[in-house]
C-alpha cells in the first residue's frame, strides 16, 4: 500500500486526488494533508481518511483547526509545517499541489527525503526547474507529472524515449477566451473570464488559460520536465480536450496520448505508477465526437505565449515571468487592474529584468519578490 501526502488537499487536484484514494482504499493510503486555509475541509478530509499528520498554512486558522480535528491528529503550521509533512518519513510519495512558488521550499524537502513525486505545481518548475530537476536526478527521485498534458508526454515518452523525438506538441482547449474578439476582452466581467469550457480549475489558473500564459508557463515546465529545448514544443489548441499531447518521431510517427477530460486520470496514473489502476471514470466514446479539431494559436491575440518563449531561454526570466503573472493576475481578480493589462505588465517587468546565469535558489526567491514588488509599483 502507498502511504501518500497530499500538498493543497482542498484544491481541485486535492480534492480529486482524495476521491482516487476513496476508490482504491486497499492501494492509497493518507498519511499527512496540507491546505492553504480552508481549515473546515481540511478537518473533515483528515477525519475522513484518517491522516495523522496535517499542516494549515495559515496561522490565524490554527485554533479552528484544532477544535474540528481528532486528538491525535498532529497539526503543523505555516510554511515550515507543509515542508513536514513533505518529508515525513512513513511518507512514500508526495502529491505537490499548491499553486504559486511557495510550493518550491516543500518541493525541495520532500526531494532531499527521497519521496517520490507527484508533481502538479507547475509554477515550481518554471521558476526553478533547472535546480529542482537537478537535485531530483542526483537523489534518483522520480517526479511524474500531473498535468494533463505533461502526463501525456511522459506516457508518450515511456514507449521509446527520447532517442528519435523531433517535437513535441503540447496541446490546450484555448481557454475561456477562444472565441471572443480581442476588443471585446477589457468588457468581460471577471466571472465571464473564469469559466472555462472543459476544467474546473482554480480561479487562477482559469484566468492564465484566457490569456494563453498557462500554455506559455507549460511550454517551460516541459522544458525541465524532459530536457528539452522549448524550439521544439509547439502549441496546437484542440477544444474538444481528448488529445491531451502528442510527440513526433524522426521518422514521421506520431504519438498521442488520449483520454476524457478528467483530471483523475493522470492524477491516478502518477499514483499508481509505472502500473495503473482501473477507474470508473467513462472511457472515449470515438462515435459520439463529432469534431476533432486542431489550431494554431493567435500570438497577437494571446502575446502570453511569445512571452513565454522569450523568457524560456533564461531560468531568473521564468522566474520574473512567473511571479508578474501571479501577481498580475492577483491584481486582475481583485478587480484592480482590466484583463489586457495583466501581459502588459508582465512584459513590461521582464524589460526591467537583468538576467542572472544560473541563479541559486535564493537568488530566484529574490527575484520571486523583486518581480511582485514591480507589478505592485507600476499598478500603483
């Protein structure tokens, strides 16, 4: 049985994550849970898989937490009290979860305890994926990726390799935003904004699936993920979410990786990896599809992804480009700033960015805040 923690247990991978682990109760077992705030679902997640061990970011929601919680359920705080649970030992795999750079520090805990890795942060590979793959090969730590599309290219990549990949393409449904003109954006409500066509997803990386930086931030995580020059990862939207990524051979063979779309699958791949698990989720019904579409994204109207590619060939760029777009995107839900100011602002924080040959950690947590300390001054 694999003894499993669980990094953002309240979030839309959490919660999906647990509902693997309630199906397959003589496979998965929780032992440690770690939310950001939501203390109240945090408490009835740790009474209902019995989690010994948890961990509430927020320090204000610790005695809220301790009244819903068994007595012998450990509580950890902070921080500092998530990386705990990251690296207890009676742990054999962590589900990295939490959206942001915070989830670097955890990360990194749980790659020095020799943890396997499910991995659905992406934000920790774009702002340091060069230090954290590196430590993760040199400890011979697995990390297999969550997302849907990383997914996909990882079990493309299972059957061969990489000794014949020519390229790789890296698939998205377009986002919200897809079909709304460009001048039509800045008029949007945020709720509009949000709703995205195919994923229930966070209110944050919704809005980075409008702008089309989602797919940019992707590009960089399989960067890292498969060492790989971003040269070769190509973009194509496919609305319909049943190819979920494709990789392309020497010779002209093409590999595609298919499934609903349904975040269980390849959260449940990375759980019960390099074996799988049956499910009752509904398999592709290819007589029902009525389209199978593939376009080429509009870099005018989405500038995100050229972004993207530009910061891709320096690690402190990701970084920069990372943390102005959480920040910017934060301004953007707060109903400060319109939409189309989120990648203008960006770019404008990554002209100010003098770049830094291969920073350590704590020079890219620098620049983490450097970068939001920008986004604050030009909002303001």
């Amino acid at each position: 049985m694999k003894k499993i923690a669980i990094l953002g247990s309240t979030g839309s991978i959490g919660t999906n994550a647990l509902d693997i682990i309630a199906r397959n109760p003589d496979k998965f077992k929780v032992v440690g849970l770690a939310a950001g705030s939501n203390h109240g679902l945090l408490a009835r997640q740790a009474r209902r898989f019995g989690a010994k061990s948890v961990a509430i970011c927020d320090k204000d929601k610790y005695n809220d937490l301790k009244k819903n919680i068994f007595r012998d359920t450990r509580i950890y705080v902070g921080m500092d009290g998530v990386a705990e649970i990251a690296r207890m030992k009676n742990v054999d795999q962590v589900l990295v979860a939490i959206g942001g750079t915070s989830s670097i520090m955890p990360l990194i805990e749980a790659i020095k305890a020799g943890k396997q890795i499910a991995l659905a942060s992406k934000e920790t590979l774009v702002s340091a994926g060069g230090i954290v793959m590196d430590m993760a090969r040199n400890r011979g730590v697995d990390i297999i990726p969550v997302d849907s599309e990383h997914s996909a290219i990882f079990q493309c990549l299972m059957a061969e390799g990489k000794r014949h990949l020519r390229q790789i393409y890296l698939t998205g449904t377009g986002g919200p935003l897809r079909n709304i003109s460009k001048d039509r954006f800045d008029r949007l409500p945020v709720s509009r904004v949000i709703k995205h066509p195919k994923w229930k997803m966070g209110r944050k990386i919704t809005v980075d699936s409008a702008t089309l930086m989602n797919k940019g931030l992707e590009v960089i995580e399989a960067k890292w993920l498969f060492d790989v020059d971003t040269g070769s990862i190509r973009v194509v939207l496919h609305p319909e979410a049943f190819v979920h990524s494709m990789i392309e051979f020497d010779d002209g063979a093409i590999l595609a990786n298919m499934f609903q779309p349904d975040m269980r699958i390849p959260i449940s791949f990375a759980f019960s990896y390099p074996d799988r698990i049956k499910n009752n989720i509904p398999f592709i019904d290819f007589f029902r599809i009525k389209n199978f579409t593939f376009e080429r994204p509009d870099h005018r109207k989405f500038p995100a992804l050229r972004l993207a590619y530009k910061a891709s060939a320096s690690q402190s760029s990701c970084a920069v480009l990372n943390a102005a777009n959480e920040q910017a995107v934060s301004a953007f839900l707060n109903r400060e700033i319109r939409f189309t100011k989120i990648i203008s602002i960006v770019e404008k924080v990554l002209s100010l960015h003098r770049r830094v040959e291969r920073p350590t950690l704590d020079q890219i947590l620098g620049l983490d805040r450097w970068a939001k300390e920008q986004v604050d001054r030009l909002i303001g």
